[in-house]
C-alpha cells in the first residue's frame, strides 16, 4: 500500500503494471475496499495497464487532512477526489473503472472531465442522468431498504455504532454468498472502521433523500454534473443478473444516454460484486473496453 496527499485527503492506494503503461483508475464500490480488485490486476498488468486502486474517502487508511473538512460523501466528491489524485500522480488522460460508489463516480467523471477521461467501465450501478435520484418503485424501495434506514435518526446511530455490522448485512444479501466465507469479509472489515466510514456512508446516502449541506469546495463540478445529461465517453456497464440491490431491469434501457458507444453486459449467476464472484468474466470485457478506448485515442 502507497500512500499520495492531495489539496484535502491522504489517500492510500495499491498499483500495479509498467510505470509507463496506460493509466486506469480502478475505483470500489460500498461497502467494499480496493482489495476488490485484486483478482483482476494481473490481467490489466499483463496488457501493459498501469493500474492505481484507491481506498476511496473514508475507507481503510485514507484520511482526511483537515477535521473541519464536511465529510461529504456524494458522487461528485468522490470524483472530485479522483481528479485530484490523477494531478498528483502526473495523469493527464485516464480511464476509469468503477463499482457501485465508484461506478458513479466514472460517470461522474465522464460528465465533468471527458477530455480527461478515455472510457468509463461501471459495474452494478447504472447511469443517473444530471446525477438525480428519482423516487423508485415501491419493489426497489424494498431493496433499497438500508437507505431508508440511514435517512432516519436511530438508524443513522446505529450505522454509527455497528459500522461492520451494517456492512455485513449487504454482503449477506445482495446476491449469491458462496463466493465469500467470513476470513474475506473479516479482511475488508477493517476498511469500514477509518473513522470517517460511518460519516460518509450517512452524508452518501441522506443526501440523495433529505436536505444535507455540501462541502462549497464541489460546487462547480455539482453545476457540470446538473447540466450534463448525455455522456460522450465510451461506456460498459457490467450487471450481475442476480444482484439483489440493484437488480438487470434497474440498468436496462440506457443506451440513448451515450453517445459515442455503449455497451451492457449482464452476468448470470452473479450478484452485485461482480469483480471479487467472478473476476475472469469481468476482466475480458473490461480489458477489451480498455483497449478499445485507447484505441480511439490514438
């Protein structure tokens, strides 16, 4: 693990592939860590990628510089934090691949810096046009249980008092478990006790739902991302088929937001961590979305 300061966190990361390879950030999901993406790095490495894997705000050993910093957790702040970490690392032109929390950011990222950003890989989490959450379906809000939970008082206590524990239900839930016994959730865990985790999964998701204050610092990228409605940057979106939090027909029918490709792939027999269940089926596609990107950028 490498550690990197930007202008408001110390962000810690692992990397890996050829000093001079082509960049990609690969970005974690909640509730995850940057161990995610363990299982597919080699593959990355072995096409010539240089890859950075963050712990993103408020997870594992990433902290933030200041205590008076709002712990914001919102899209916008997470890719804003990605922008930061590709200038102090000297990346001018990236691609991005992300899961869930990261999957937002990408495109995120792809609304507010395209010329930045080569392609954009999300896995699980489909596109919200001008970062907008719209009041889903009573089915979905079933689903979506947790964020009501968090929106209330008590329930925001208890994510307070028992961060691992909340964690845990998620990954017990969400799709098929056998992929994990509790050696490997025990060796995430420790991302969600950073003392910011609780902060920020809170601020994350009360502030789709309730009136919560921003950090000011993202305010101009929060205007780029309330303009920007279609997407010009080369896009794949991964979806496991039986992902009970966010299920296929939740991503279905999205094309028309891209407008220079888009491609959606549905994996059976996985549920909403398709990175750690099945890294071979991930890896190819996202290696051949890669390529395809840094082809056009050339």
């Amino acid at each position: 693990m490498k550690t990197i300061r930007t202008p408001v966190l110390e962000i810690a990361f692992e990397t890996g592939g050829p000093e001079d390879g082509r960049p990609v950030f690969l970005l974690h999901g909640w509730p995850d860590d940057a161990t995610a993406w363990r299982a597919i790095a080699p593959a990355l490495e072995a096409e010539g990628y240089r890859w950075v894997a963050p712990w993103l705000r408020g997870s594992g050993a990433t902290r933030f510089l200041s205590s008076d910093t709002l712990r914001d957790g919102s899209g916008v702040a997470i890719a804003h934090d990605v922008l930061d970490l590709a200038d102090a690392l000297g990346w001018g032109r990236f691609a991005v691949v992300g899961h869930d929390w990261g999957g937002r950011a990408a495109y995120i990222l792809a609304a507010v810096a395209p010329e930045r950003v080569a392609s954009i890989s999300s896995l699980a989490i489909g596109y919200a046009p001008r970062g907008r959450f719209a009041v889903p379906t009573f089915e979905q809000s079933r689903r979506w249980w947790y964020q009501w939970f968090m929106a209330t008082d008590g329930g925001a206590q208890a994510v307070r008092a028992d961060p691992v524990g909340f964690a845990r239900m998620q990954w017990d839930t969400w799709g098929p478990t056998d992929w994990f016994d509790d050696s490997i959730f025990a060796a995430v865990s420790g991302s969600f006790q950073n003392p910011d985790w609780a902060a920020i999964t809170l601020h994350g998701y009360r502030s789709r739902w309730k009136t919560e204050a921003f950090d000011p610092r993202h305010a101009r990228l929060r205007e780029k991302v309330d303009g920007c409605e279609l997407l010009a940057v080369p896009a794949l979106m991964i979806q496991g088929a039986e992902d009970f939090c966010d299920p296929p027909g939740e991503s279905e029918g999205q094309q028309r937001f891209f407008t220079n490709g888009y491609h959606r792939l549905v994996l059976h027999g996985v549920g909403h961590f398709p990175a750690r269940e099945n890294p071979h089926a991930v890896a190819g596609p996202i290696i051949s979305h890669l390529n395809l990107g840094a082809a056009r950028a050339r």
